[in-house]
C-alpha cells in the first residue's frame, strides 16, 4: 500500500521576488524578471540579458563566513529551504531527523564558482585555488548543505537532469514517501548560471534569445517569433510529507503529488524527438499512475522555454495525450516572466502550479503577440484568468532527451 504524499510547505527566490507571495503576485501581474544583465560586462556578447534574482542577501539566511564558502546557487537552495520549513511548521529534531530528507536537484551546479577558480588557476597557479573550490561547485552540494543547515539525515542526493533537475527531484523525493523510506522530504531544484561561459555556450549553440533591445519581451514561449530561451536564475523547495504524517502533527496541507513520471527521448542531445513523443509518455504514464483521466486535468504548466523546437513538440505532445479536449485546455508558459531557471525551473512551475489550485488563477503566457500556427493551443495569453483549478499538470524536458510530468491536485 503506497502512501499519499501531500506538500505542507514551499520557499521560492526568484527573478520576480525573493519569497513566494511576491513572485507569485507578479506572475499574476504579468510582470517580467528579465534585464540587461549585471553581473559582469556582457558587451562582448551576443545576448546581453537575463533574469536574474535582484536584492537576495544570504545573510538573511546563512552566516557571512558560511555563505562565503557556498556557491550562489546553494545559498539561494538554502534560502528556499528556510522559507518552506518555516511555512510548513516541520521541526528537525532527534528524534524523526533519520526520518526527514532531501533532494535537490541542479543541471549545473556552482558554475560560476568554477569559472572564476579557473581563472585564478591560470593567472596565479594551482596553490592559489580555494580549499573549498570542490565543496562549492559540485551538484549535490545544495541537497548536502541543506541537510548540514537543517539537521535531515534521511535520504539525501541530487537529481542531475539539466532542465528537468528539480521536477525529477521532486518526483524521487515523491517516491521516497510512497514507498515509506521518508516520513517528509525537502525536495526542490537550483541554479545560479548567468556567468560568461554558460552565456557564451548557450549563444554559440543558439539556444538563447538575442532580443536585446527588449529584454522584458523577449521571451516568447509559444510566439511566431521566439527565438530563443532567457536565463534564469533561483531556487523553489516543496515539503513533501507522508499525508498521515502531515495531519498527526496538524499541517496545513497546501496541496497533493498524486502522480509522476520519468521518460527519456533516447533520440538528440538537444532537440526534442519529432512529435514530442517522449513527454507525451511522460504524461500518459503520470496521469496513469494518478487515477486520473487526460479530461479531469485542469490545467498545464508548461515547460515552455520559446525555442522554436520546444514549444512546437510539446504542443504536439500535450495534443497526442489530450485529444480534442487539448484545445479546452488552458495552459501557460510562466518561463515568459521568470526566464529559465535551468535545474529550478521544475520545482518553481510545481510551486506555481500548486498556486493555481489554492488561489485559482492561472498566470499568464505574457509575450504572446504572434501565435504560431504550429501551437494553436489555449496558453492564455498576456493576461492571468480566474479559473477553478482542481488538477494540475507541470511538464520539464531536459537537454540529453528527459522528461518529467508531475500531476498535482486539490487535497481533499
């Protein structure tokens, strides 16, 4: 008999807000996160925009001294973590700590952490590197800290699945209850990769969005006129706990994970396979395993980036597993505003979509100016809808061909 598994807790920074009520206030504003980019001199480049996350102070949550041994991406999954923790009233103690873990996932981990250790290893040698250089760039370091932090010594690793990262993480942290190895699980994504060399690769492989001139339009998922993907930067956690657990200790439940699924394309290490066919078993499989009928859905947030490829297979994907009723169904990219979070992306547009249900309104496809004859789906254009939103659907699709479908739903 597998467990219910039921979210009592989420933390979200991001490139709309540094909590989640801000973030998800602009969402439904329509506002978008993406400008010219500060953290370093981008002239040199092609694309000279990005979101990034604006204000965020580890101190608020970390020690100066320890967050200087931290990459940013950590620092901002430890953030997310408190903010979960904190809404979710789960306390980690001696006794249910062994009971409580994390996974958290990063597509590319301390990147920029990397990049700069490389330049001192060429302008000042090998013994001017950090003792902590190894300890700050690898991927599971988010998930390892938050444990250190926090005091969960339950099951602890990193989903490493480029954009699918954080919604692979919150599915196997999903698992883990079901099949009782976790009484509660932190489970999220993170990222913090606006930094010269990821800017430069992703311009080299054309994969990102050149629209400088403005940068708050400039990602379009699903327009005629997309070209490209806007980086992001942030982290989302979810607390996820066995739902008997949750109500013994009388959680507010904010919502259920009541399906997900894990596939792989098998076919190109960027493109999406003709027809979408693998997110299409994605979801077939997540809705399968829910209980839940393609017609019971209520909603999709997509994973939406504004490639040309992209948006064209999903929309074939999501028309494979729904039918006719793919064309009553909203759906929206949020990715217009928040830019692509990489390995937070998953976990955010899960938060997100958990927001729809609570509060139903479904955030807007802001940018949506030129629809595309090829995805001529409903994907709510330009303005958030009211809506009464039972279930939803979150979709991630990784480069090397992953796909993850999580299904969310009302509790009760």
């Amino acid at each position: 008999m597998y467990e219910r598994v039921v979210v009592t807790g989420m933390g979200a920074i991001t490139p709309l807000g540094l909590d989640v009520d801000s973030t998800w206030q602009s969402l439904i504003a329509g506002h978008s996160g993406v400008d010219y980019i500060t953290y370093f001199d981008p002239s040199a480049f092609e694309t000279k925009i990005a979101a990034e996350v604006k204000g965020f102070d580890p101190g608020q949550y970390i020690p100066y001294k320890e967050a200087r041994r931290m990459d940013r991406f950590t620092q901002l999954a430890i953030a997310a973590t408190s903010q979960a923790l904190e809404q979710s009233k789960l306390k980690i103690n001696a006794s249910n700590a062994a009971d409580v873990g994390v996974i958290v996932g990063s597509g590319v981990g301390g990147m920029a952490t990397l990049s700069s250790q490389y330049k001192v290893l060429l302008e000042q040698g090998p013994s001017r590197l950090s003792p902590f250089l190894s300890t700050m760039f690898i991927n599971d370091i988010a998930a390892g800290q938050i444990a250190i932090t926090f005091g969960m010594q339950g099951p602890n690793f990193c989903t490493v699945s480029a954009c699918a990262s954080g919604a692979h993480a919150i599915g196997e942290a999903y698992e883990t209850i079901r099949r009782g190895d976790a009484q509660a699980m932190v489970a999220g994504g993170t990222d913090a990769a606006i930094v010269p060399i990821a800017i430069g690769a992703f311009n080299t492989m054309r994969a990102i969005s050149t629209r400088n001139a403005e940068p708050q339009r400039a990602s379009r998922p699903f327009d005629a006129q997309r070209d490209g993907f806007v980086l992001g930067e942030g982290a989302a956690v979810l607390i996820l706990e066995n739902s008997a657990h949750a109500e013994q200790r009388g959680a507010e439940i904010l919502g259920e994970i009541s399906g997900y699924a894990a596939t792989a394309d098998a076919s190109h290490v960027t493109a999406p396979v003709a027809g979408g066919a693998g997110a299409a078993l994605a979801m077939q499989r997540a809705l399968q395993k829910a209980n839940i009928a393609p017609e019971e859905v209520d909603y999709i947030n997509a994973h939406g980036t504004a490639t040309p490829l992209n948006d064209k297979a999903e929309t074939e994907a999501i028309k494979t597993v729904f039918g006719a009723y793919a064309y009553k169904l909203p759906i929206s990219s949020t990715k217009s505003m928040t830019g692509h979070l990489l390995g937070g992306a998953g976990s955010l547009e899960a938060l997100i979509s958990l927001l729809v249900i609570r509060n139903g309104i479904i955030p807007p496809t802001i940018n949506l100016d030129y629809p595309d004859p090829d995805c001529d789906l409903d994907y709510v254009p330009h303005v958030a809808r009211r809506a009464k939103v039972g279930v939803a659907l979150s979709n991630s699709l990784g480069f090397g061909g992953h796909n993850a479908t999580l299904i969310l739903k009302a509790w009760g």
